[in-house]
C-alpha cells in the first residue's frame, strides 16, 4: 500500500489506479500528523516522511512520487512505535535526502 502511495494512487506494477489523487493526499496528510501517534510533529521534523506505524512493530513511510519504505521489528517506544524501524527509516531518509519539509 505504501508503494501505492508513494505513486500518487497508482500500483507500481500494474499501473492501474488504486485510489484517486485526492484520496492520498489526504491519506499522507494525516499520515503525517497522526500516524506515529504522539510523536508524529517531532517524526515530521526530524524525518520528514508521512508515515503510519502498528503496535505490532511495523511502519510504512512515503517519500511522495520517489519511494516508499516498509520495517518491521516489534519492540516499542513509550508511544508505541517500533524503535529500530524508525532508526532505520530516518537513517535511509537522511542518506537519500528524502525530508520533504
């Protein structure tokens, strides 16, 4: 889904449409501030991707129209947000310049 989302809407492989333009806009605004609950404002400062996490230990983050970005390890913050997948995610965004703010 992320890979969708990255995509504008768009499955990668397939090229069919999966969600209107409009639709992920909005998806990644809200992304963006809510998707790693309490920590998001500080999430969209530090790495600048909109991203959702799980309690399960996985996050999904979007650079918009370039890639999209999967981890998965289950231990958690205070906040609930796997540790080592946002470590690995901030560090792939910071070497690819990926911070759209």
């Amino acid at each position: 889904m992320a890979s969708v989302l990255a995509n504008n809407g768009v499955h990668p492989l397939t090229d069919k449409r999966l969600m209107s333009s409009e639709n992920v806009s909005r998806v990644l605004a809200v992304m963006t501030t809510a998707g790693l609950y309490e920590n998001s404002g500080q999430w969209a400062y530090q790495v600048g991707l909109p991203a959702k996490s799980g309690v399960g230990g996985g996050i999904i983050a979007v650079s918009p129209g370039r890639f999209a970005i999967a981890v998965f390890s289950p231990r958690l913050d205070s906040a609930g947000n796997s540790i080592r997948a946002q470590q690995a995610i901030d560090y792939i965004a910071e070497k690819l310049h990926a911070n759209i703010f």
